[in-house]
C-alpha cells in the first residue's frame, strides 16, 4: 500500500522536532503495513455542503 499526502505535508515534517520524526515514521510505517490499525476519517457529510 502507498500512502499519499497533501503536498504541503512535506514542509510539515520537516518542521517537526527531531524527536517526533522517528516515531510518526514508526507510525505510518505500521498503517503502510496494516491500513486498519489508522483511525478511521470519520463523517464528512456536514463539510462538503
């Protein structure tokens, strides 16, 4: 599975403290290998009126 990101997530990341980039790496590493460990979005119904 590849996960894909809004453009503007790269300059995020690297914005972030040293100490949390290994673990969001961690994080998403695990939802790559198993999509329904990631919470689920939710219901969008009332955004999109």
């Amino acid at each position: 599975m590849k996960l894909k990101f809004h453009p503007e997530v790269k300059d995020d990341i690297n914005n972030l403290d040293g100490s949390v980039k290994p673990r969001l790496k961690s994080t998403l590493n695990k939802i790559k290998k198993s999509p329904e460990l990631g919470k689920p979005l939710g219901n969008k119904r009332k955004i999109s009126r």
